[in-house]
C-alpha cells in the first residue's frame, strides 16, 4: 500500500462525508479548521480506517492526528504489513 493508495481514500472519504471537492483536500488540510469536520465527522473517518486498513487507533491517538497528512502517516507506521 502506497502513500498515494491511503490518501486517495481519505480524501475520498472525507469528501463525501463533508461534501466538499476532493481537489480542495490536501495533506496539510485540517480536518476541523480547513474541512469543518466535526467530532462524528472524525470518528468515522477513524472507523474507516479502522475497516479499511485493520489499523487500531486508540482516543488518544485519534485526537493528536490534526492534518489529513497526519492520517496517512498514522496508517502507514500502523497497518499489519
């Protein structure tokens, strides 16, 4: 799985959750400040991630991940190889 694959999801993801052009998603976007995610916004994205990739992501973890690139990074260091 490529950077490109997990990001491509994501902006996905995120653009038909928020309703936004996937072309205004970048992976320095912030997903409260520059998409208006909200707190359920951003929990299913984590469960979809979760579904997606088999990734574990802990509360914690979840509110430390502030960028879309932040996300990516999160997949590829936690993913099962």
């Amino acid at each position: 799985m490529t950077r490109e694959e997990v990001f491509t999801l994501i902006r996905t993801h995120l653009a038909d959750e928020l309703d936004v052009d996937p072309s205004v998603i970048g992976e320095e976007s912030r997903f409260k400040e520059d998409l208006s995610a909200d707190s359920l916004d951003l929990y299913t994205l984590v469960q979809e991630l979760e579904d997606s990739y088999g990734v574990q992501m802990s509360d914690e973890q979840a509110v430390r991940i502030l960028t879309v690139g932040q996300a990516v990074d999160f997949v590829l260091e936690h993913a099962p190889a």
